[in-house]
C-alpha cells in the first residue's frame, strides 16, 4: 500500500493565488501556528531567511511548502493520515485544500491532474509477520546498485546488524531516496520501539497488522519498501507502450497500478538462492522473496517493465542546465575574487570556461584547484556540442578584446580600432 512520503507538486500562478493563501506568508510565523481552514487547524510553521519560502508541518497528516516566488506548492502525505484514512480521502482534504487556495477550485484524486498537480515521489510498502533476512543475503540480490555502504558485502548494499555478532538484519537498503528508483527491507517492530518509543501493537499500523491472522502482539514484522523518484514513475512495457502512469494522482487509487508496479520490481530486484547458477536469470529465488513477490496478488502476474526513456532524456537536459547554471554561479564567484564583479553572462561564459588558469595571483593555489575540479566535474554533463559552442564564443570574445586593446591575435597583428585612424 502507499506508505508516508508518497508526495505531489502543484506548479501554479502566482498572480492567482487567494488571499488566504498570500497571507499565509505575513501572519505566520516561525513556531505552532493556528492555520484557519486548513484540514487542520495547528501547524508547526517555519519560513526561510527571505521569506519567499514557508513550511508547514501538520502533525501525523501532511507537510506542505509553499513558495511563493515560484509558485510551487508541494505537499507530502504521512503515514498514520494514509494508513488510517486512505488515500482518496487523504488527496480529498490535503490536494483539495491547497487547490481551492491556489486556483479556486477544490479536487480530488481523480480530478488533480487537470488543476495541474502531478506526482512528485510514490513509496510502495508491504509488511510479513516473522519473514527474517540475514547479513549474507544484501550480497545475493540480483542487482547492479551501489549505494554508501556500512559494511561492504559482495553486491555493496548497505546493512545495519543488530550487534556485530547477530546474523539477523535490521535494514538492508538499495539506492536511496534521491535515486530514480530504491529498495529497503528493514524491521519496523524494531524502528518503532527505537526511534519512535512506541510499542508495536499500540502503532496505528497495528489496525491493519491485526487483518493478518499470522499477526500477534509481540510478533516481529519485517517491511519491503519501494520508493520511486520523480523521474521513475512512468513505465512501459517491453513493445515500448506505456503501460503505467504514476504521475497522475489518481492512477494512485487503481489497485492494479501499484501491484503492476511491485510485481515488476520485485521480479527485477530478487534474492537468489547462491550456487544455483552463475547467471541471475537462470538462478532459483529465495522462497522468502517469493512470498514478498506474492503479495502483488494474483491480479498481476510477473511483467517486466522499463523506465519511459523520454523522462530519463528529460532528467538529464534538466542535469545539464542545472550544471550550466551552476557553472555561472562559480563564475560569479571567481569573477569577484578578481576583483571583477559582474552580471554580464557573455563574460560569466568566458571566465566559466577559462577557469581560474588566468587569476589574478592573490587567489590562493588551492582555491583555483578546487574550481577546477569542480569544473571538470560539471562539464562531464555537458555534450560536445555545446563545449564546441562555448569554446567558439570564448574565442570570440577574446577575439573583441584583443581587437580593442590591440593586442595580437593568434593569426598576426594587431587589426587598427577605427579610432585610431
């Protein structure tokens, strides 16, 4: 089921924000806050240095931010709201809350799309009674992933132990948050008595954990989470049709969506049983797995599916101007340790792509090595076209500065100002 994180994005027009909405910004302030027609009333608010940017954080329910340079609106669902309301009726009151403030008009899930929000992030959970997971088994999933790790086993997943000399695993995690698509098994039993100081059966989560009939008051459960980034959340089949949508709300409310989805990840990301082949494909899966590859349900049988390729092409146009206008920011940067301040992006180009080979000799050795790695770095994004691009109009620049010092250019002399004549 969809499990706290899950969080959508509405880009909206400022100029049609309400004045509920603008006055948010200028009547709340940092600390609880009383929210007058909001699903709830208090909130914890905090806003940003320059004020263009608030925080809200609905206890047990959502947390919103509103910026209102841009006109942003972003809202993340928690668990105990979704767990005990469901999701449609969780979108009912939070999108649709946000929505009239925003636009005018109230939504629901099945209506969010046409006001314009979209899904920014899906978390996908399902939790076994006594299914226990090992150290050895982080190195036996066939995957490629490499994430930080704590301790290094063969396939580099992170694990966390209860004790360095207890074979049981508290966490075992693929990727992370910020990758297109992660995978965590960790015992949540454990993580409710740790980190939120409640015991098991007294959790919200017990209301449901109590429909299994394997499900005891003291038992241990162990949860398999899927978590999909922004750019993860279309999928097509293998004739390349688009087979599931997430973007849209409201595909969030059909059942067969979610367990498509599992069914996919779980047969692509799978623990193998070690020694029964060299190859992945050909190797048995754990029978442990199997009982997490079932809980897709008999609705969806094991699909292979694949990332929609125009999203990863969108993703990385969005890295490479992202590093592009990375590269102006430290270009502003070196331009004012020369002592040359500027806004003016033809020159912000010339001295990004120069680097800090030209400095003047007060910068420090270590300062200009720094930018240039970082430099390097951030060109990795850029293809050859547009480096041969920048690199003409550098050297055209050059060129007109030469030809207004008089300098000589690579090809002869000087060529005479017209003032001079």
């Amino acid at each position: 089921m969809l499990d706290g994180g899950t969080s959508f994005v509405l880009d909206s027009d400022v100029q049609g924000w309400g004045t509920e909405l603008r006055s948010l910004f200028s009547n709340t302030r940092s600390g609880p806050a009383r929210i007058e027609g909001a699903p709830l009333r208090f909130a914890t608010a905090r806003g940003s240095a320059t004020g263009e940017r608030l925080t809200l954080h609905f206890e047990h329910a959502a947390f919103v931010i509103l910026d209102r340079r841009t006109g942003r609106i972003e809202v993340q669902a928690k668990a105990e709201s979704l767990w005990g309301d469901g999701f449609e009726t969780w979108a009912r009151l939070w999108l649709g809350w946000l929505s009239f403030l925003a636009t005018g008009r109230p939504c629901t899930a099945r209506t969010a799309r046409a006001i314009g929000w979209r899904t920014l992030r899906v978390e996908l959970c399902s939790d076994f009674v006594d299914l226990r997971f090992r150290r050895a088994d982080a190195g036996h999933f066939s995957t490629k992933a490499s994430p930080q790790t704590i301790e290094k086993p063969p396939k580099g997943a992170r694990v966390d132990t209860f004790g360095r000399n207890n074979d049981d695993v508290e966490t075992i995690a693929f990727g992370t948050r910020s990758d297109r698509r992660s995978l965590s098994i960790h015992d949540k039993t454990n993580q409710l008595r740790t980190v939120k100081r409640v015991a098991p059966e007294e959790s919200f989560y017990a209301a449901v954990w109590s429909r299994s009939e394997n499900f005891a008051p003291g038992a241990r459960i162990t949860r398999v989470e899927l978590r999909f980034g922004s750019s993860g959340l279309r999928f097509r089949g293998p004739k390349d049709a688009l087979k599931v949508d997430l973007t849209d709300p409201a595909a969030l409310l059909v059942r067969a969506n979610l367990a498509t989805v599992w069914s996919a990840e779980t047969h692509r990301r799978r623990l193998l049983v070690p020694g029964t082949s060299k190859r992945a494909r050909r190797s048995n899966v754990d029978s442990r797995w199997r009982v997490v590859q079932d809980a897709a349900g008999i609705e969806a049988p094991p699909t292979r599916l694949f990332q929609d390729r125009t999203v990863r092409q969108l993703t990385h146009a969005e890295a490479r101007r992202k590093s592009e206008r990375g590269i102006l920011r430290e270009a502003q940067t070196l331009a004012s340790l020369r002592g040359e301040p500027s806004s003016n992006p033809r020159m912000l180009e010339r001295v990004a792509t120069l680097g800090v080979r030209d400095a003047a000799e007060h910068v420090p050795v270590h300062a200009r090595d720094a930018f240039n790695a970082k430099l390097a770095a951030r060109h990795a994004f850029v293809v050859p076209e547009a480096v041969a691009a920048r690199d003409a109009l550098v050297e055209d620049l050059l060129d007109d500065e030469r030809h207004d010092v008089g300098e000589p250019g690579p090809g002869g002399p000087p060529i005479p100002n017209e003032d001079d004549s």
